[in-house]
C-alpha cells in the first residue's frame, strides 16, 4: 500500500499529468468555432410518446432484407396468386366446335394399298362454284389483332415504296411464288420437263428447298382441288406425298423473313389441316392423310425451315380450323339477313 502511494505520488509530481477527469484537449481553432452555427435537430419537439410505436416498429423490420420470395409471398397475400393458365375450363368448353366433324373417317384405310397409289399425280382442277374457298375462309374471319399487324405492315411499306412500288412488289411476290410452284411440280412430276427442271435447280428458292426434297417421295397429288363434302368448302392444295415415311399435305411457302417456328406461319396451319380434312372426305381421293407439313423457303438460298404436323397437332388445329369455319358461316347469314330482298 506504501509502494502505491509512493507511485501516485511521483505521477502527481511529474509534468504535463493530470487526474482531472474534465481535461481535454481541444483542436478546434477560435475562427471555425465562431463561424460554425450550431444544428438544430428538427425531431426534438416531436411527440416521442405519441410515435413510439411507429419507430419500434421500423426499428424492428430493418433488419429484415426483402428476398423474392419475400415479395411474391406478399404479392400472393395482396393480390392473390399468378394465374399461369390463360384459358378457363369454362371457355375452353365454350369455344369447342358446335358441330364436330372428324378429321379422319375410319371407314377407310389410312395408308392406300399398292394397287390405289396412282403412277400420275392427281391434277384435279377447282371448279368456280358458290362454295367457298379455304384461303376466303381464313381471310374472313381474321383476328383484329392479325388485322392490325396486317394493315400496319401494309401501310409501312407504303410509306417507304409508295402506292405504285408497294402494287410491283405485290405482284413480283405473287409471281416468285407461282413460279416457285411451277418448279416444283416439274421436280416432283414423274413426267415433267428435264431442260424446265434444270433450269429451276438455279433459283433460290429450289436450293433452299434441297435438303427437303430428299425425304419427299410416293407423291399422290400435285396442285389438286379438294372438297369437304359434309362442311361445304373447297381448296386447292399444292401437294400430297410422303415425307420421312409420312404422307402428308404439303404447303410450299415464300418468306423475306426466317420463319423458324410454326407459330411463324400464322394461319397456315389451319390451311393445311383444312386440305388434310377434305381430302380424307373427298371421294376423288381413295387414300386418308393423317399428317401435314408446311415449308417455308427462301429467296437467297439459306435452308427452309420444315414444320411437321404430326396426327396430334393436326387434331388440335382442326378444332380451331372449325370454330374459324363456324364464324365465316355465322357472318354469312347475318349478312343475307341484312341484305333487302
């Protein structure tokens, strides 16, 4: 105990120590602290009482960080739950064909036997009549959403080709694929034109079609009109043969644009499965196809895209290719309603 204030002591008597707890040193200079308003704190009069359970409870939850789960939780709780399925069960009964007529008729065979299979394709020709066609079928009863897409392409060009420029080019589309079809028959025809046939493996479209023409075979029909003798419309469809082992209803077409999916084609779908059904319906035809597909060529030669229908995919656009059929037929006798005798 002596030794301990024998220390203190000594540090008492040393220079520059001191006990004093008040002591400190100070750095600030007299300007900055003259020029230096002190701050006011703007929450020193509010009602702490009155808010305190508002802070407790932000001082509590800011420690949680928001996840994604955390927010679709919350969304869940706020709104509900994601809908993913579009459609209701009661649309989807709502939209189901009122008069259904199936795509195949079981009665008849659905491969022809050796002795059916023609050595010529059918050409039959399309009779002009009050039936209407396939493609004023689908043009009629058009989306409004497929007819503004439609009018804006149509008025864009316009712009950038004028009225006579975008007429041209309307017809040298059209021209390009009649042509194009021409090609293809002398190619698939047992009988067409050599020196014609030689010429057209030139054009671009017939290279970008090669690599399909080499699974083509056993064709049945070649630009042959077909009637749906119970539903009441015709059509004239560009070929009828098998493809990979597969007899098909094949629609040759022309794009400026890559059209990798079938949802590229648009309409073309129902096209193709509207064929498929009067074809197997058609009493000029002694065969049943189950199956379509819908080539899209091009122009520089780059490799078509094929679109394979297979009997379930048909199947499917066939319901919708009737609910399109059951429209037309509906318009057409509100529009002789409305007509004066």
């Amino acid at each position: 105990m002596k030794a301990f204030q024998t220390i203190c002591r000594q540090l008492r008597s040393s220079k520059g120590f001191s006990l004093d707890p008040t002591a400190h040193v100070d750095f600030s200079t007299s300007s900055y602290s003259c020029s230096r308003k002190k701050k006011v704190n703007p929450y020193k009069e509010v009602d702490q009482e009155k808010y305190s359970d508002l802070v407790q409870s932000v001082l509590s939850s800011r420690g949680l960080a928001q996840t994604p789960e955390s927010l679709f939780e919350e969304d869940n709780l706020l709104y509900g739950p994601v809908s993913k399925c579009k459609p209701q069960k009661q649309d989807e009964e709502a939209k189901a064909p009122r008069n259904w007529c199936p795509l195949l008729i079981p009665e008849r065979s659905v491969k022809p036997n050796a002795t059916s299979i023609p050595t010529i394709p059918l050409r039959i020709p399309l009779q002009r009549n009050t039936i209407p066609s396939v493609t004023k079928i689908l043009q009629q009863t058009m989306t409004s959403e497929q007819i503004f897409y439609l009018e804006r392409w149509k008025q864009r060009m316009i712009l950038e080709l004028g009225e006579d420029g975008f007429a041209e080019y309307s017809s040298n589309i059209f021209l390009q694929g009649k042509r194009f079809h021409k090609a293809l028959e002398s190619i698939l025809a047992p009988q067409g034109d050599l020196k014609e046939r030689d010429e057209n493996l030139e054009s671009g479209y017939i290279e970008s079609v090669q690599h399909i023409l080499k699974d083509v075979s056993g064709v049945r029909a070649l630009e042959s009109a077909v009637q749906h003798e119970t539903l009441k419309y015709v059509g004239l469809l560009d070929c009828v043969a098998e493809y990979q082992g597969k007899l098909c209803v094949i629609d040759w077409k022309t794009s400026e644009r890559p059209k990798p999916y079938i949802r590229n084609t648009f309409d073309n779908p129902l096209q193709v499965v509207a064929y498929v059904g009067a074809i197997n319906n058609d009493v000029n035809y002694s065969f049943q196809v189950q199956c379509g597909l819908i080539v899209v060529a091009y122009k520089d030669g780059s490799p078509a895209h094929p679109h394979f229908m297979d009997t379930e995919l048909c199947s499917q656009y066939w319901a919708k290719w009737l609910l399109r059929l059951e429209e037309y037929t509906k318009k057409e006798k509100n529009q002789n309603i409305q007509k004066p005798d």
